[in-house]
C-alpha cells in the first residue's frame, strides 16, 4: 500500500494509453500496472510498439493486468482526485487493486486473461544493443511539437524515417517524395534509460527452497497454469492467480495439495 499524488498517476496512465492492440481484441485490450518497491510502472503494448511509463512510490511488489475500460474509469475518477491510496488485494478469490481517497473510492479488478508481458526483458534487449551498437550516428532529438509538424508528411500510412546527420540536424523522409530537414537540437535532459536499472531488475523471492517471480506464469501437475501476482510480506504465504479460470486466487499451500510441483513456463 503507498500513497500518490492523483496527478502522477494519472500521467503515466496518459503516457501509455495511445500504445494498445485493437479495441475488439479483447485477448490483449488492457495495459499492465507492476510496482516495485521505487516505482510504479504503466505498461502498453501493441503489436508496433511498446510504452513504460514509470512514477515514484515506496510500494511492495506486485503486477496485476487492468483492462482499457477500467482503466479508463480509474483515469476519470482520478480527475476529481488530490492524493489517493493505492492497495494491492485478494478479496473473495479475485485480485484487485483498491484506489481511495477520503470517502471515495474505486476498486479494479485484474484482467485474469491478460497473458504475460516480459516487458523488462524486451526493454533490457533494446538497452543492450543501443550499448553495443556499431552504429557511428547520433540519436535523434524531437520535441512533441517537431514531431506534430511532420505529422502531415506522410500518405496512404506511409512511415515516416528521421535519420541523425549529426550537427546538420534530422533528415525526414516520407516515401519517395518528400525530404525535410529539421534542426538539430541541443540536449540537457538525463541520458536515455539512465536510473532504469532497478525497474528492469527481475523480481525473484525464495519460498520454501525455490525461486518464484512476480508476474511469472507456473504450471502444476495437473496442466492448470498460475500467476505469481505480488511478492509475500515477511512471513506470509504466497497468493496465485489461475490463469485459467477468471477469479481464482489461492495460497500456494492449496495448489500444491492438488497440483504437487510448479513448473515455470517460459515467456
């Protein structure tokens, strides 16, 4: 449970929002909400581009999947918000996450059909090429209303290719009939991906002689596959969320009298 100023959780919600599959993809319509102990992280993908977006708390450790629509509903009620409080639930077998301010307040449940997103692996992927790239060209820096104005280059979807040529500024392409050249740009800002490091940290935890992940996907013996939602206070026993069947979440204790061992699954 932690605190935050409505505004920067509406924010990171905002950043991430253009970045989703189809409306009637149902399988994939929802954005991932994962907290460690220093952040907390907005996640949407689509199948072109992924987006993080990231705030400070001094939270616990958890992912919980949320669909565009109640996601949505949290963006609109934090309109009329200041400081909100932020909880990470199991009640009656679902997995939630409880936002309340005073009086009010608005729970949202997780997405149990939300497949994984290995979104620090992904992002981690990317950082190592960009470190070892051979590539001798310098990055490109746009401002919002740069990018706004090339908005109107292209045609028929064409895609639109900035290219660095260094202190001469960005080359713009847009098909075979349009070159633009934008200024070059000074930089001042933090160096990209600087202080990322403990965000894409993976999340292990030990419990009773193995390592399990949060937000990482196990099957039993039974074929039945479970969610590790959110790292255990000191002391407690871990919850798991069926991947399976919507509105299961049971101790791990319980899965293993059935189920007997957990296998991780990859991805």
């Amino acid at each position: 449970m932690f605190t935050i100023k409505a505004r920067d959780l509406a924010a990171i919600l905002d950043q991430v929002a253009p970045h989703r599959f189809r409306a009637d993809d149902a399988t994939n319509d929802a954005l991932i909400l994962d907290c460690t102990p220093g952040h907390l992280h907005a996640v949407a993908c689509s199948d072109r581009t992924l987006a993080v977006a990231r705030t400070s708390v001094a939270g616990g450790v958890w992912t919980a999947p949320v669909g565009y629509g109640d996601a949505a509903a949290l963006r609109a009620w934090l309109e009329s918000s200041q400081r909100v409080t932020v909880e990470h639930v199991t009640s009656e077998r679902h997995q939630q996450l409880r936002f309340t301010e005073g009086p009010a307040q608005i729970t949202v449940p997780a997405a149990p059909h939300v497949g994984r997103l290995s979104w620090r692996a992904l992002l981690g992927l990317v950082l190592d090429a960009r470190d070892h790239s051979l590539a001798d060209g310098r990055p490109v820096q746009l401002h919002a209303d740069d990018l706004a104005l090339w908005g109107s280059a292209c045609k028929d979807s064409e895609a639109i290719e900035f290219r660095s040529l260094g202190p001469v500024g960005t080359l713009v392409t847009a098909g075979p009939d349009f070159l633009g050249l934008q200024a070059p740009h000074t930089w001042d800002g933090p160096t990209p991906a600087e202080g990322w490091s403990s965000s894409l940290r993976t999340r292990l935890f030990l419990f009773a002689g193995a390592f399990l992940e949060v937000g990482a996907r196990y099957a039993d013996c039974t074929r039945t596959v479970w969610v590790v939602p959110a790292r255990p206070r000191p002391g407690e026993e871990p919850t798991l969320v069926s991947a399976d069947y919507a509105a299961v979440t049971l101790p791990i204790s319980q899965v293993l009298a059935v189920g007997k061992f957990l296998t991780r699954l990859p991805g």
